[in-house]
C-alpha cells in the first residue's frame, strides 16, 4: 500500500501570497511565516490534473461551511473564489500536489484517475 501526502509547492505559496499580502486580503500572516507553508517543490513526488473536475470540487469546497460562513478577509476571498466562473475555478484550483514520504524527490509522477492507482496515464 502506498501513501501519500497532500501539500502545496512552498514555491507557489509565496508567489501567490506577496500580491495578496500587498492587497491586503491576507491580514493575518506574515511572507516569513508563509514560508515555511507546504513543501519544497524538490519533495514532491506526484502532481495531479483535477481541472475535469472542477465543479465537483468546487461544490465540496463550499459544503464546508467554517470558511464559507466566516467575516473575515480570508472567508471572503475564498468565496469569491468558489463563486467565480468555472474556467477561472479550475485555472486556481485544478492541480493537487502530493508528497510520498521516501519518494522518489524531483521525479513528478502524475497519473489519470481514471487509469487507476496501478497503471500509468
């Protein structure tokens, strides 16, 4: 059995975070903390295209109702963002990064759901 972790690329954290610290719709953290958010690309071991399934994903994202519901600048980001336009929904939201522990680091597998766990795309 293999396991993995879900993340994000620490890389793509601070890229994403200066503008939104800049406009302000991040308040409650620092670039240096964000930092140190997710793992280093070089750790990551598999890299999914979920863009098929966008709505999917969208429509579970907001059965959540803790950041749907919340005042804050985050919570009002964050539904912005799932009442965006599917196109810009799934150019956000449409890769999932996944880390094996003792996985092969740098070597970026990324598989079709559809073809399964055990057979490449």
């Amino acid at each position: 059995m293999r396991v993995v972790e879900a993340t994000v690329p620490r890389e793509l954290v601070v890229r994403v975070a200066r503008p939104l610290l800049v406009l302000r719709l991040l308040t409650r953290h620092r670039l240096n903390e964000m930092r140190g958010s997710g793992m280093p690309q070089s750790v990551i071991t598999h890299r999914i295209d979920v863009r098929r399934y966008a709505g999917q994903k969208r429509a579970a994202l907001a059965a959540h109702r803790t950041p749907v519901s919340g005042r804050g600048r985050s919570a009002r980001a964050f539904r912005l963002l799932l009442r965006s336009p599917l196109p810009v929904f799934r150019a956000v939201c449409g890769t999932e990064w996944f880390a094996e522990p003792g996985g092969r680091t740098g070597e970026l597998v990324a598989r079709d759901h559809a073809a399964g766990p055990d057979r490449p795309a």
